[in-house]
C-alpha cells in the first residue's frame, strides 16, 4: 500500500500555509547641507530557498566625516556586506555568518587605513543591519546608526549608540568598522509582528526629527516607502540638520509560520514506498539486496541503467506516515546530505523520481566501526589514533558546516576497504540555520544507544561540536576496551537529572597495558559538563599521540593509591602481615 504522508494531507487541505515573508522597503540618501555624501545603504530581498534559509537583508551606514575615504568605507561595507552574507554556506546560522563577513570587512578596512598611515584617510564607518528570517529580526550594530521598530504606533529605539561625549557638546566614535583590529558588534534578536516597520537611519536623520513625525510619515497611507523616506530625510533637513541624511523603511506585510519548512513541504508530498524485495524496481532502480528491514527503515543495494556502480536506496517505513518529526529528520538527512562535499561524510545524490519519498546514497564497500571492534577486541593505540585521525576529519566537516551529527556511534561509522572513514546517517542532524526557521524536528533526545548520547541532550540542553567530541570520547574508549565509560542503559526510561550521576570508570582497570594519561585524555574528552571538554578535536587527538606534560605532572603528584592502587594496596598488606607477625611474636615472647 502506497500512502501519501501526514504532513501532504495538511497542505492540500488548507491547514498549512507556504512560505509568507513579505516586506517592503524604501530608503533615501541626500548629501544634505554637505558637499559629499559618506552615507550609504542596501536592502535585498532574495526569493525561494534563499529567503527561507537567508532571510532578507537591510543595512545602512555612515563614514566618518573626518576621513577623505569615509565614502569609500561605507559604499564599500553595505555592499560587500550583502554580496558576501549570501555567498556563506547555508548551514550557517545568521550570527555565525554575520560575524565572519564583519569580521573579514573590519579587517580590510582597518588594513586600508593602515596602509595610509593618516587618521584623515582612515577607512572608518558606522553600520546598522538587520537581517530578516522566518518572524525574526536580527540587529547587528557598530556606531552611532540607529534601529528603530515601529509597532502599535510606538517608535522603540532597539540599538545604543557607541559614542564618547567630550567638552563643548562634542563626541567621538568608540565603535565602528575599520576603526581596530577587534570588531565588538552588538547583536540583538527581535521578534516581529505582521504590520511592524524596521527604521534604520543616520544621525543626520534622526538627531533632526521628532519621533511623533517619524512615526506620522512612516504610516502616510498616501506616499510609497520610498516616499516616505525621502519625507523623512526632508523634515531632517528642515529642522536644521547639518549632515549627510540617510533613513531606511522595512515594513513587515506577511509572516511565514514558524514551523513550515520549503524543502518539507515539497518533499512531505511524496508517497512512501511499499515495503521492496530482490528483484523489485521503482523509478528504475532494480533491487539487488536487502540490506536492512526493519520498523524505521528500509535499506536496499539497488542498480540503475545510468549508474556504473551500486547505490543505496533508503526508503521510510510506513510505520510513520502519521509522525512529522520523524518524516522532518528523514528529509534533513537529504538536505544535510547533498549540501555536504566531503569524501569523510556520506553522500546523498539527487534524483529525478518525483512521486516516491526516498534517498539515493553512494555504496561504500567496507565495514562499520562496530564490525572493526568485533575483529580487534583488543587493538593497539596506535591503531586506534589512525582510525580516530580519520572520523575527526569527517566530524570537522560537520563543524565548519556549522552541524552536530548528534548520533555517533560506532553503527553510523564505516570504514571502506581502502581505510577511509565515512560517517552516515544523518537523520538527526542539527543544523544552525534550520533551527533558526522552526521547525516541526524537536531538538529532543536523539534516537539511538544512550551510551553515546552528551549528557546535555538528556539534560535538555542544545548540542554543540563538544556534543560530538563527548560521543568519539565514548567510542575511543570502547575501541580500546569493548566497554563504554557510562553505565546509562536505562536512561531514556529514567534520564539522570545532574551531572554527577554520570561516573566514569576508569580504563587502568580493564587495560592495565596501557599508560595512565590515556585514561585522563579520554575522561576529558567524555566529561559530563561541555566546558571540562577539550576546546578542539586537534587537542584531544594530540592529547592522544603525545603524553600533555600537565597531565604527566598530575599523575606524579598523585598518591601512590592513585598512580598504583596494586601496588598501594600490597605494600599495605605487607604492612599488616608485618603487624600482625611482631603482635604475635610479642605475644609468644609474654607468655
């Protein structure tokens, strides 16, 4: 039987809606009372798939008056800001890609000025943004720009100005792009409402305006925004501004709802498979092997005319048509997948069926991590760091993508025959940009071994690269013992409430051969609390290759009990065997 899922019932029949983020934006710039214009500003709109995972963007910006390049500087900032904000991977969150792209620009323009040597021809201005995603406004500030909100006829000043007031009324920047080497960048999240009007302006603007016209021109229902702004710029103007007048209007018209996702909605639409056998096609792949059936999942080895080689189709099961999260983790594996290039992770290649849900994956010829322990029960370290080298290149692609796996274990490891490691399984994935959209995915407990599970997503906390970092700590140790650290088999029925309930064991105690700083690098590196952590994968592997000298000065500086426990307690006993014979002795020599 063929059923069309949950969430294609819901869209046809009207419950939910389609992606809805309208603006509309107006801006105008004048040099005013100047001979030159040093203000600048952008706004973009993008459509489709980039408005859902980017957000649109406004920005303005002022450069310094006392510079001959402060023109230069602002032009410059606004417009590479825009151009180099939608060229960052989409898995970025919008923080993480806006401080890179100012970084990156602060750093330019503060190298031109430096260049120059001469404070009148520093590259040096002021920058307001405000990126626009899903039902958020995220404000990005340096300066004395400003951003405003207006809503229910209340104008709200939502930025600070970064200034220092000397004598005589006057006041110098102490935050601004170009202006040093370290970029502070206020960043302020804010909900919006349909109907709000973001206003972004320089201080020719709104040191000129009163608020109450701001708000009366903003809500003309005769002028367009461009209009607007421009009335705005002239009422500066007339109430005796001496500067560059620059404002900019974002009126917020329709809002998406905050769990639609485009790429769920387009693919919920599709039909799960039935249930294939050797022989069976669809879309033209011919099964060729059952490779795993079972309640969440179908997995087959499949050929096609086009393809030299094997793939593997990955089906759902018909079990949760009804479930939206799991459909959701199901479809961020295909989008998780393609996005990611990297022969450490594995690939999920497009398609041209359009009726059935499922995904298309490159064959790797190999074994899990889980058969490669079976085979060496009791490997050496050595080998051990080779294969670890391996699945922490894969787990810095995750990284740098701005990704949590969330779920490795040795099962979602496979080691191909030419020794190469690729990490699978990407169903449960959590990707900073898609967790700014909302999404129907909960950033619940992963499903899996709660053996590698961080202890922050029993404690309902949010994953981080450490999470991963937790859970390769996990399967180092149990690469060399056949055992893991934490004994939490019964932890999703009863998850630990603290930290102090996880217990590590100490592995002196099932591999004696090995020294005893191999222990301490694998205790840190699965510690309970994220901040005991190693900071990177490149610590923790180093760690590993060669004894820390902190960690050798805490081992010699432990008791004996601690460094030797055997041989502590033998001396003990020989101690008491020595008491007990002078007792006696003495006791025959009374008598």
């Amino acid at each position: 039987m063929m059923t069309k899922t949950k969430a294609a019932t819901a869209i046809e029949s009207g419950v939910l809606q389609p992606d809805t983020l309208k603006l509309s934006i107006g801006g105008y710039s004048d040099a005013g009372a100047k001979d030159g214009n040093d203000d600048a500003f952008a706004a973009y709109t993008p459509e489709g798939s980039v408005k859902l995972i980017k957000g649109a963007v406004a920005c303005i910006a002022d450069g310094v008056s006392c510079s001959e390049n402060s023109h230069i500087a602002s032009q410059t900032s606004v417009t590479n800001f825009i151009s180099d904000y939608y060229a960052t991977p989409d898995s970025w969150s919008i923080r993480d890609s806006v401080s890179r792209v100012l970084k990156s620009l602060n750093n330019w323009l503060f190298s031109q000025g430096g260049l120059l040597n001469r404070n009148d021809d520093a590259y040096v201005t002021t920058f307001t943004a405000a990126v626009i995603k899903s039902t958020t406004a995220h404000i990005f500030h340096a300066g004395d720009t400003r951003a405003y909100l207006l809503r229910d006829n209340k104008l709200e000043l939502l930025t600070q100005d970064h200034c220092r007031f000397l004598a005589g009324n006057k006041s110098h920047l102490v935050r601004a792009l170009g202006i040093d080497t370290r970029l502070e960048m206020d960043y302020l999240p804010t909900e919006l409402k349909q109907g709000d009007v973001l206003f972004l302006s320089t201080d020719g603007v709104h040191e000129f305006v009163q608020e109450q016209d701001i708000i009366a021109l903003a809500q003309s229902p005769s002028l367009s925004w461009e209009e607007k702004a421009k009335a705005i710029a002239v009422k500066a103007l007339a109430g005796g501004s001496d500067d560059n007048v620059t404002c900019l209007l974002v009126s917020v018209d329709e809002l998406p709802l905050e769990d639609i996702n485009e790429s769920h909605r387009a693919l919920t639409e599709l039909i799960i498979p039935p249930v294939l056998d050797v022989g069976m096609k669809i879309d033209g792949y011919e099964v060729l092997k059952v490779l795993y059936s079972g309640t969440r999942s179908h997995v087959y080895l499949v050929k096609h005319p086009n393809y030299q080689r094997p793939l593997i189709l990955k089906a759902p099961s018909e079990n949760f048509t009804e479930d939206a999260q799991y459909l959701e983790g199901f479809i961020r594996e295909q989008w998780v997948g393609r996005k990611l290039n990297s022969p450490y992770v594995m690939k999920i290649l497009p398609h041209d069926g359009e009726k059935f849900l499922y995904h298309l994956c490159e064959y790797v010829e190999g074994e899990t991590l889980r058969q490669w322990m079976l085979e060496h029960p009791l490997p050496s370290l050595n080998s051990v760091r080779d294969l670890l080298q391996e699945i922490i290149r894969g787990l810095r692609v995750f990284q740098r993508a701005g990704m949590v796996h969330r779920d490795l274990k040795p099962e979602n490891i496979v080691i191909g025959n030419d020794g190469k490691v690729k990490i699978i399984d990407l169903g449960t994935v959590q990707v900073d940009s898609l967790e700014e959209v909302g999404s129907v995915l909960e950033n619940g407990v992963p499903v899996g071994s709660v053996n590698y599970i961080a202890p922050e997503y029993l404690l309902g906390g949010h994953g981080v690269f450490q999470s991963d970092l937790f859970s390769l700590g996990v399967i180092t140790y149990e690469m060399l013992t056949g055992s893991v650290p934490y004994a939490l088999e019964n932890a999703h029925r009863s998850p630990p409430k603290q930290l102090h309930q996880w217990h590590y064991q100490s592995l002196k105690t099932k591999r004696k051969d090995l020294p005893a700083w191999v222990d301490m690098v694998l205790e840190k590196a699965c510690n309970p609390s994220v901040a005991r952590r190693y900071p990177a994968y490149s610590e923790f592997l180093h760690d590993l290759t060669k004894p820390n000298p902190v960690m050798l000065r805490q081992i010699n500086q432990a008791p004996l009990m601690e460094r030797h426990p055997e041989r502590f307690w033998m001396v003990v006993s020989a101690i008491l065997f020595l008491l007990v014979m002078v007792q006696a002795y003495l006791l025959v020599a009374a008598g």
